[in-house]
C-alpha cells in the first residue's frame, strides 16, 4: 500500500468502527434495559425495536448509494452520519419502547455503509483493495469484541440513555474523522459517463455475491439468538462472554495472511467457497451440540466461534471488494449500495428468523435452518468467478 492508501484505509476503518462501536453497544443489553421502558414487557416489540435498524438501513443503502455517485461520497457520509447522531439522540431521549424504536429507525436511515466502501474503492488500487477492506472488516470485528466488554458496564453506568448519548459523540467524532482525516475523494467518479442502475441486473456474479452478504449477515444475526445461552449453559456468566469473542475475533485475523495469500496465487475462489464452509461447519456443529441434550464445553464453544469468525472475516473482507471490482465504474456506489442492502436485510432476517425459531421450534431447528441456508448459498456460489487483481487504477 502507498501511504495515500494506508491513510484512506484506516481512516474509513475509524469511521466504520466509531458507527459500528455505538450499534454493538445496545445489542447485548437492549433486550434487559428496555424492560425498565413502558412497553418492555412486549418481547415482539422490543424486538421489532432492536431489528428496525436493519430495515430502515435497507431501505436507504441504495438511494445514498446512488446519491455517492451522482454527488459525491463525503457528502453523502457526512449527511448520513448527523442522521445517525439525531437518531442515536431521540433514542437517548426515549421514555417507552415505542420511542426507542423511532430512534432505532432513525438511525438506520443514516445508512453510510456503500458510499464508505465505495470512497474505499475509489482511494484504492484493485490489487490492495481486499486489504484496505480487510481493516474495515477487521475493525467491525475488534469493535464487536471490544463492545461485548464495555457495554454491561456502560450500562450500569448510564443505561440505555447513556449508551445511545456516547453513540451520538461517536457518530460526531465519524463526522469529524470524514472533514479533516480522510484524503480527499477523486473526481473521478462523478466525471464518468452515467450508466442505468439496472445494468447491474446483468452480471450474475454480483447477484450471487448480493445473495452471499445476505445469509451471512443472517446466519450472524440468527446465531447470536442462542449463542448467549449456550455459553451459559458452559458455565461461563454473561459478563464474561468477551473471554471467548475477544480471543477467537483476534486468532481469526491470524487466518487472514491465508486469504491475501490465496489471493495472490489466483485462488481467491478456492478461499471464497473455503470460507463458506467453515460458516457452514460451524452451523452443524452448534446444531449437534443443541440437540444432542448434553452441556456444551467452554472450549468446545471458543473453537466453534473462532472457526466462524475465520470465515466470516475473510467474507468481509473479499465480498465487498469483488463488488468493487466488477461493478462497472459508474455504478460502484449503486453496485455498493445493492450489496449493502442485502447485507441490512440479512441483519433484519435473522434477528426475526433466530427469534422466530427459537420461540416456536427450538435451538436445533434454528441452527437446522442457518446450515440448510448455508449450503444452499455454497450451491449458488460455485460457479463464481472471481475477477483478478490488477495493479493499477481503481
């Protein structure tokens, strides 16, 4: 990387981490403090409040991802991270469930995620970008881990209200970080002769990457349903969950030289498929443990998550940067803004899937129904092609 390049990469990873540190604070706690609200003894409504993130943001990754295109990325960060804040502060402000859940929905809205990764691309040259998106999805990964730890104290501290203001100053800091750390963005893009969106429905292999961030983000979100309680049922009390995601989030990078090597060789589609399969592996595994009755180990637990964030980290970090990469240039941010909006409704999907499945069919039906979608996708995405790196321009 030139240092142009590892500048833009870990500025826009700040930016990732500082909106993606505010969402995973509420997620470990929202279920229990939202019990102190009117309206907390609703389970189908607190858990509507803790899903509407994902639809609204659904809703709006692609017209800002159009939006990046036609009027530029920094604009389009900036804007949807002041959304973020005034939803992060309504949602501070809230005094019932049903407030929490216009905040959540506002939050959504400051949907940033394609026009960041596209500006990513635009900073990048093809043949580091599965790099610079590898600190994206590297730091999405450590602020997960690093949220397990800070929230039950944060919540102790502030409650929700406290929570939702600190991830209104993140949002601001974000705003911050766009205006005076991250290069400037090329003018490239919007220079470039205009293409219709629906060109995109063209290229088969981003539909079956679209299709890839969707059950991903699903299976992640269905998981997380019952993980908790398994580690419970290890022996291992809620507070000290992060000794089991904070290790196997950290060793899993380790697996990243893999995926860069891989790469290199031209067999980022070997890596790709590999990658599916330990997600897949691990769905089986935890369905076996569920409905085999007996009490699951602590290190049982830790080896199963750290063989999941393996292939997890390396789809983040390869997905997106396929997308940049075979999208035609001027629709990278619309290409961008598609891809992240399977990845929204993916969040959607499997936080009411894994509710759904739990409450009604049990833990092995859940985990049952995320490795049936799991091979389904590894079917789908067999015959990917995976374009090559070159070694200059974006």
């Amino acid at each position: 990387m030139t240092s142009l390049e590892r500048r833009s990469s870990a500025s826009l990873a700040l930016i990732f981490a500082l909106r993606m540190l505010g969402l995973f604070l509420v997620l470990p706690v929202f279920a229990l403090e939202a019990a102190r609200y009117p309206g907390g003894d609703d389970p189908a409504l607190v858990g509507l409040a803790i899903g509407m993130y994902g639809l609204t943001q659904a809703v709006f990754q692609l017209p800002l991802g159009l939006a990046s295109d036609r009027w530029g990325r920094k604009r389009v960060i900036v804007a949807g991270l002041l959304v973020f804040a005034a939803g992060s502060l309504l949602a501070a402000l809230a005094d019932s469930v049903t407030g929490l859940l216009a905040g959540r929905a506002l939050q959504g809205a400051g949907a940033v995620s394609a026009a960041v990764t596209a500006l990513l691309s635009d900073l990048t040259r093809d043949s580091v970008r599965t790099k610079a998106m590898a600190m994206v999805g590297g730091s999405i990964g450590l602020t997960f881990a690093l949220a397990l730890v800070l929230s039950p104290l944060l919540a102790a501290w502030g409650g929700l209200p406290g929570i939702f203001s600190l991830t209104c100053a993140l949002a601001l800091a974000g705003v911050c970080a766009v205006l005076w750390v991250v290069p400037p963005e090329p003018r490239a893009h919007a220079d470039a002769p205009r293409a219709a969106p629906s060109e995109l429905l063209r290229h088969t292999d981003l539909l079956r990457l679209n299709l890839g961030v969707f059950v991903l983000h699903t299976v992640q979100m269905s998981m997380w349903v019952a993980v908790p309680a398994m580690l419970v049922q290890a022996g291992l009390a809620k507070a000290v969950h992060w000794q089991v995601y904070l290790p196997a989030v950290v060793l899993s990078f380790a697996a990243m030289g893999l995926l860069f090597s891989m790469e290199r060789k031209g067999r980022l589609r070997a890596a790709l498929l590999g990658a599916i399969g330990l997600v897949l592996v691990v769905q089986i595994g935890l369905g076996m443990l569920a409905a085999s009755g007996t009490i699951p180990t602590v290190w049982c637990m830790a080896l199963l998550m750290f063989v999941f964030f393996c292939g997890f980290n390396a789809l983040e970090a390869s997905q997106p940067s396929l997308v940049s990469r075979m999208a035609p240039a001027p629709l990278r941010g619309t290409a961008l803004g598609a891809y992240n909006t399977l990845q929204s409704l993916g969040l959607f999907a499997g936080g009411a899937l894994g509710g759904a499945l739990a409450k009604w069919a049990g833990t092995p039906a859940l985990f049952a129904s995320t490795a049936a979608l799991c091979a389904l996708w590894l079917l789908v995405s067999w015959p990917l092609r995976p374009v090559g790196r070159t070694g200059a321009g974006h």
